[in-house]
C-alpha cells in the first residue's frame, strides 16, 4: 500500500518539497530561523493532507527533535508541538504505534527542562496520542516513565495532570508491567529516584494496601531498585524507599529469599551509618 503512494506523481512531488524544507533546518542562523522552517513545513504537510504517509519521516522526526532541545527558547518548543499534533492526527493510531519510537526520541527529554507554558501542550499529546495505544504503549514504556517523572515536582501546577498520566500509563499497560518498567527505570536514571519512590508512595498510601503487582515483574528488578534506593545520596529519596520497604517489604517477608533479605539488610546498614536521625527512626524498625 504504502510502496503504491510512493509512486505517485503527486506524492513524490510532495516529497520532494519536504525534502528541500528540511535540508534548511541544517544550517539556521538564529533560533527565529527554525520557527520559519517549521512554519513552512507545517504548511506543505496541510497542502497534502491526503496522504497518510508521512515522507522522510526518519528525517523529520530527527529535526523535529533537533527544535525541542533545551537551549532553545519556549517559542520554537511550542512551534515544533504544532507539527508533532498535525503529523499523529494525520497518521492515525495504527501508524503512529509502529513509528512511536522515532518521535519520542524528541519529546521524552522535553518534558524534564520545558518552560511552564509548554507543559500543558506536552502533555496534552501524551494524553491524546500515546494513551490510546494501549498495549503498543509497551515498547517505548520505559523512556516514557522517565519523561513523566522527570516533570512530577510536588507543589507545580502540573503534578496532579503527570500523576494522572502515570495512573493511566498504568491501566492500560497493567501494574505489574508499569511498576516493573518504573523500577528499571530508577535503577538507570538516579535523577528521577525521587519523583518515582514519591510516587509509589502516594499509590500505596491511598489504596491503604500493597498489591503484589506493585513489586513489579521481576523480584531482581526490585531488590536491586531499593537497594540503589537505600544507599542514594539524596536523604529525602532514602527515606521514600525506606518507606516502601517498611510498607510493601519488610524484612520478615516471606515473598523474599534470604539473599534477598541479605541485601536489603546491609543497605538499610548503609542508611543507619550516615547518623542521620530523620533517617534513623524508621529504619530501626524494619
């Protein structure tokens, strides 16, 4: 199907004229410049509404990335989202879970240094777009938990929104693959051990019980999770994870094998050595 549009004179004419658009994006002068390659972009890919296919779509998704770094101003980020919006509504949801990956290489780093008003925008697309791929949400499952968590500051507007995301991540993925996939990723980025020990937290604290699934899917994963937890260097982050053990995993649990029990003992050791008497408390009584 797609091979028969790519054949199409009209098509490889509006190919064409991406092409030449995006070969601008390689040497602007100024910031001012990317919002008027975007513009121009925006306008070819609304001329051509007809055509689900996207072309050079590898292409696009890479300097649609290059406009959401970080140096760049909140004008060009939101500029850049205009075309992110007119690209997933106009390949659907069946495409876009086969080409998920190439799009969220830009947009999962953004959430973590975008300004205030270009949160709302990202968000946004990750509810309208990304939810609804249920379980093709899967594969990219792990960079988008890091995207969430790198927003999730407590007391900013936008942390009821983030939260509210994570817990449909959840549903649609199942706990026990979301909890695993947010473990692995407090392993990976220290940076986020906080917001994610904050938010499991506040799981556990509202449902007043702790399910199985919230361990996740693999009891390695887990050990290894709070372990790294335990002996981190932030003390807030320690006392969260000191928390879950004494709420999800004590010690004298049977869910865990002695070697297990073992590890989590010399690290809650490693907490009880800084002398830290906010820390201290709890820790004694696991």
């Amino acid at each position: 199907m797609d091979e028969d549009v790519e054949l199409d004179t009209k098509y490889r004419s509006y190919a064409t004229q991406v092409e030449k658009v995006l070969k601008q994006f390689e040497s602007p002068r100024e910031w001012a410049d990317l919002c008027s390659y975007l513009t121009k972009l925006k306008r070819i890919l609304q001329n051509n509404s007809k055509y689900q296919l996207i072309p050079k779509k590898l292409l696009v998704a890479k300097r649609l990335s290059q406009c959401l770094h970080h140096a760049l101003p909140s004008g060009v980020h939101l500029k850049t989202l205009e075309v992110y919006v007119l690209i997933f509504k106009r390949i659907g949801i069946e495409r876009l879970s086969k080409d998920i990956s190439i799009y969220s290489m830009g947009l999962f780093p953004l959430l973590g240094h975008s300004a205030m008003s270009v949160r709302p925008k990202l968000l946004e697309i990750f509810d309208n777009f990304y939810i609804p791929l249920l379980v093709n949400l899967v594969p990219c499952l792990h960079g988008f938990i890091l995207s969430l968590l790198s927003g999730l500051e407590e007391g900013s507007e936008h942390f009821d929104a983030i939260t509210a995301l994570l817990n449909k991540v959840k549903l649609v993925t199942t706990r026990s693959l979301f909890y695993g996939s947010l473990w692995r990723a407090l392993i990976s980025s220290p940076s986020v051990r906080y917001q994610g020990s904050f938010y499991v937290l506040s799981q556990i604290t509202k449902r007043k019980r702790v399910g199985q699934a919230i361990l996740g899917d693999n009891r390695e994963t887990l050990i290894t999770a709070l372990c790294l937890g335990l002996e981190d260097s932030n003390t807030l982050t320690q006392r969260n994870f000191l928390d879950f053990v004494l709420f999800a995993c004590p010690l004298n649990s049977k869910e865990f094998h002695r070697d297990d029990i073992l590890k989590l003992l010399r690290s809650s050791l490693c907490v009880l050595l800084r002398r830290d008497m906010s820390l201290n408390r709890p820790s004694s009584t696991i």
